[in-house]
C-alpha cells in the first residue's frame, strides 16, 4: 500500500459514490479498482462510466474481491451496518458512509468487530479531513472558552414518497442525512452533550422533516442545531468563545472560508478554495493511516462516532 495507490472498492452506486469516485481522481493515493451493487446493471453502468475495470453484482463478491484493499460502502443507510460487516467478515479496511449506522448499538457492533479482526474502520464524515476544518481546530485555543456553536444544514427536496431522503424503510429523515454534519460539528468542537433537547416537524411520510435540536454541556456552553428538507438553508457555522469567535461560510460542511473575529478590534479572513467536492481529502487520510498501519483515525475517532450515533438517538427520544 506504501509502493502504489489504494485500490478502492466502491458498495453503492448513488450520489456519494459518484462524488467520491469523481473526487479520487485528484489525487495519486488511490483508484477505483472495483464497484458492487444490488444489480448487475447498476455496477456496468457506474464502472462504464468511470473506466472501472471490475464490476460486481454483489455486495459480498466486492467484500471478497482479492483486487480490492479497502472497501467504501456508500449504499442506503439501513444497509450501512450490514454491509460494513460483510466487509470487514473477509477481512477487508472500511470505510463507512455517514450516518455510520442507523444507531448507536449497530455502530458499537462495528467497532467491535473492527477492534476484534485489528482492522481500520472509519465513518466518511469528509468535513474533519478538509483544510478549513483542520486550521479551524488549530485555532480554537485562541477563542477562549467556547460559549456557543451554531450550525444549520438545510435543503429543499420535492415531495416524493419514493426519494431516498422522504422514505422511511431507506432511512429517510433530515436528521440521519443533514443533521449528521451539524452534530458532529458539535461534536467536534465541545463533545458529548449532557443534555439533549429537540423538537421535530414531520414530513408527508412521517419522517423527521425538520429538526432543531439544543445541547448543553457541563462547562455550561451551548449547541443549536438544525436541519430540514424543505427549505434551502445559510448552511454556515460558528463557534463562539469568550476571547473571539469564528464564522464559518455556508456549506460550512464543504470547502468553505471562515472570519476569525475578536472580541474587539478587526476580524482577520481566511480563504479556502477547493478542487472537486471536497472528499479527497479523506481518501489522502485513509491511505496515509493505512500506510502507517493504524486502525483508525484521530480526526475523526471511532469512539467519537458511538458517541455520535448515541447523541442522535438522544434526539430522536427527547422530541418534543
């Protein structure tokens, strides 16, 4: 792995998949050797596409593929779980979609088996690997003690019970696809939350639409989150300290530039422009941490994403 690119395996064959296959091409760590799917036209047609030589119309013949180092399951959410194990069964690195699982106790299953087998497993929540969101955490000592984070994450979707995002047996809902990248941020910046509250709107089938959520944390600061499908939302951040404070542009959780403002005096601006989506940048990680052998990652932990999926469920339990 250390002599010539990563050879990836892709599960799923949607938007992420294609944005991450896309995205891999700007860089030298690794290539797309293989791709799976539930069918076999699927794969064809996604490998066609791409020039991928191998196309499999299976999850399991991708998770058993001798050509294949790493595999990146990009498939519906409830299937993230079983296609992670199936991975991680023959032996192989992973890494996973976000939302990692649709809950904590899959998630926790993951991570056991990963530890058990001494395999490298991580949640793909790009944003932690890109430059503004490394040079963000740099910077955090000099904000004092963190008072507040806001973050929204909100998109519009016609109202179509078969789309991905409206149904519920394909793990439909705001919170599970929009509202992950406020939480983690959260996460990332003031931990686990001792309290949780949220209060929901549903959408025409039942699942959450629209999710505003509050966190409080022993140090006393505060988290407001949201996120909906119905509206095209600032998507922008900040992180607010009792020394200074940091905006941070909409979509905070793509490759954005951020203003770091004192307290008093002017506010100094950092621009981050970006070549492709952004998830290169994660791709560059996974081959650096397997190249040094590691099991995962310090940017994105998997203890951190347990906690994660366990704050997520808090959510969905303390709803108004």
């Amino acid at each position: 792995m250390t002599d010539k690119p990563l050879r990836w395996g892709i599960m799923g064959t949607g938007g992420i998949a294609t944005s991450f296959a896309e995205d891999l091409k700007l860089t030298d760590s690794g290539v797309v050797a293989a791709v799976g799917s539930r069918t076999a036209e699927s794969a064809e047609a996604f490998a066609d596409q791409r020039g991928i030589p191998t196309r499999h119309s299976s999850y399991e013949a991708l998770a058993n593929d001798p050509d294949v180092d790493i595999v990146y399951v990009a498939t519906p959410h409830p299937l993230h779980h079983g296609n992670a194990r199936l991975a991680l069964e023959a032996g192989k690195p992973v890494l996973v979609e976000k939302p990692f699982t649709m809950n904590a106790e899959e998630a926790r299953d993951l991570v056991a088996l990963a530890r058990e087998r001494n395999l490298f497993l991580m949640e793909a929540m790009w944003t932690r690997f890109l430059p503004h969101i490394r040079h963000i955490r740099e910077l955090l000592p000099s904000l004092g003690d963190v008072v507040t984070v806001t973050a929204d994450h909100g998109q519009w979707f016609a109202e179509d019970p078969a789309f991905r995002l409206f149904a519920p047996e394909l793990g439909g809902g705001a919170l599970l696809d929009l509202g992950i990248y406020p939480v983690s941020f959260a996460s990332m910046v003031l931990g686990t939350p001792d309290r949780v509250a949220a209060m929901v709107t549903p959408a025409f089938t039942g699942v959450d639409g629209q999710t505003s959520m509050l966190f409080g944390y022993a140090s006393g600061a505060q988290a407001v989150l949201s996120c909906t499908l119905s509206a095209v939302s600032p998507t922008t951040a900040a992180i607010v300290g009792t020394d200074a404070r940091i905006e941070i542009d909409g979509p905070f959780y793509a490759p954005a530039s951020f203003t770091l403002i004192p307290r008093e005096g002017e506010g100094s601006r950092f621009e981050y422009l970006d070549e492709g989506r952004g998830l290169r940048h994660q791709a560059d990680e996974v081959a650096r941490l397997l190249a040094a052998g590691e099991t995962e990652s310090a940017l994105m932990p998997l203890d951190e994403t347990v906690s994660i999926m366990t704050t997520m469920d808090r959510v969905l339990t303390a709803v108004e």
